[in-house]
C-alpha cells in the first residue's frame, strides 16, 4: 500500500470515527447532550474484556458511554495518524474523538509514542495472556496437569507454532519445560486456537492448549483444567490515553479503575491473567 494510499484509508476511516461518536453520543435529542461518550480504539480482540470493563465502569459513573471503535492494529494507527495529521482531522488538546487506544500487545503503543499519538510514559498494562489445557466440557476423567499428560498416553493438541502467536508461546512453553521428547508421537499441531479446540471436540486430540479467554468463550464446550503460567513470554496488554483526549480526568479514572482490584476482577474473569506490577 502506498503512503498516499495509507493516509486515504486513514482519513475515511477518521470520518467513520466522526460519523460513529457522533451516533454513539445520541446527539439527535437535546436531553442527550450532557452524556459523555467515552469512546476506545481497541483491536477486536479485546472487545469482550474491554466492553465487560466499559460496562462497569458506566455503573459507577452516571451518563457516561463507553463505546469501543474496532479495528486492526495497523488501521488504527492510520486512523489516528489520519486525525492527528489531515486537515480533515485538525483536532486540539482535549477536542479530539478518541479517549483511549488499546490495541492488541504493546508494539503499536509504542509506535504511537514515538509519534507521540499517544501520551509519552502513559501506557497502563491491565491483562496478558495465558495458556491454559483444555478437555471436552462433558469428559468426566481428564489429566489436571501437563505433567499427568506427560506420564500418560493422552494426545495434546496446541497450535502451529509457524502460523500464530499462539503456536509460538506454546511450543517456547514445551521446550522450555522439557516436554517435546516425552509428547513425541503424541503431539497433534492444528493451524490455530479454534483448530485445536475442533480437534479436542472431534476426538483427534484428549486436550489441547489455548488461551485462557478463548476458554472463556467455549466454556460450554470445553473446560479449564490446569493454567500454565511458566516457559513463555505473555503478550501484556495495556491501553494509552490518546493525545487529544477529550477527558483526560475521566481517561485517568478508567485506567486507575481498570488496573485496581474491581477492574482486575473482571480480567481475570475473561480469562486473562494480571499483568506483573499494576497497582491492586
């Protein structure tokens, strides 16, 4: 793609920011108008977790709307580019659309400070990622452990470590607990998270490891037996307050309530773990 390309795609995309805040915040009646939109720029991803936190977050704090503004990693930097550098975009400290930026990881974070898109030294991580091992829901006698699999016969399922980040973690995970030599023969290498949940469910593989708010989102088809938290490196996921952030007391307000203990909760709840160092 072209840069003229890029910036084409990152204007259309700011005018659809525009259009969307604007219907988000119900400003077609007058009574609407004292309603603060409180708008996310998330990759889709994170849209369960994000929208759970938005949701409690709107309790506690009366006419406030979280909304989230969905879209790839790449696009939202072309989409925050586009506002910050376009004259169709000319925006001011505290008038623009976007409140906050949680893209999925933290690479595009840090993009964006360099820009400084988004507030330097600002990023607040709130969840990471974390394998877990899964069996069919309804399987009554199921190994607890990798090391139950380890002495058994079991068939475990886990993702291509060439294709998905997923994969990666999985087989960095395996190798670094020493567990490639006694699974040998016993390992099925689907092509992502759902082909492994398929081939836990079809019977081509006893178990399977993915991440633990995907589990979330099958738990009626299968169920968490054990967690893995060593041998990989987590992908931490934090959220940035956007340059210009019309709100920056209410944006101060979500990322101290997102990384505090209620906040926490509901992270843990989708399936993600606490990142290291985020105040309780």
């Amino acid at each position: 793609m072209t840069r003229y390309a890029c910036v084409r795609r990152g204007i259309r995309a700011l005018l659809a920011l525009a259009v969307f805040v604007g219907s988000a915040a119900g400003l077609e009646s007058p009574s609407a108008w004292a309603d603060e939109t409180f708008v996310i720029a998330a990759s889709p991803s994170l849209k369960d977790v994000l929208e759970k936190l938005g949701n409690e977050f709107e309790r506690s704090h009366a006419g406030v709307k979280v909304r989230l503004f969905l879209d790839s990693g790449l696009s939202l930097r072309q989409t925050i580019a586009g506002m910050e550098n376009s004259m169709v975009g000319r925006y001011f400290i505290g008038s623009g659309p976007i409140n906050l930026v949680a893209p999925g990881g933290d690479e595009l974070i840090t993009r964006l400070e360099g820009k400084y898109y988004v507030l330097p030294g600002g990023k607040r991580p709130y969840a990471a990622d974390q394998l877990v091992l899964v069996v069919p829901e309804s399987l009554v006698e199921a190994p607890e452990s990798l090391d139950a699999i380890r002495r058994s016969e079991t068939r475990l399922s886990i993702a291509d470590r060439s294709r998905t980040r997923l994969g990666a973690q999985t087989d960095d995970m395996l190798r670094a607990l020493r567990l490639q030599d006694s699974l040998k023969g016993r390992l099925d290498v689907a092509t992502d998270s759902r082909g492994v949940i398929d081939h836990v469910l079809s019977g081509r593989a006893d178990a399977g490891i993915i991440y633990g708010h995907e589990a979330v989102k099958q738990q009626e088809r299968v169920r968490v037996v054990a967690v893995i938290d060593k041998g990989y490196q987590p992908t931490v996921h934090s959220m940035a307050m956007e340059r210009y952030c019309p709100n920056r007391l209410l944006c101060e307000e979500f990322l101290s309530f997102a990384q505090g203990a209620e906040g926490q909760a509901i992270v843990k709840q989708a399936g993600y773990a606490v990142p290291a160092g985020p105040p309780q």
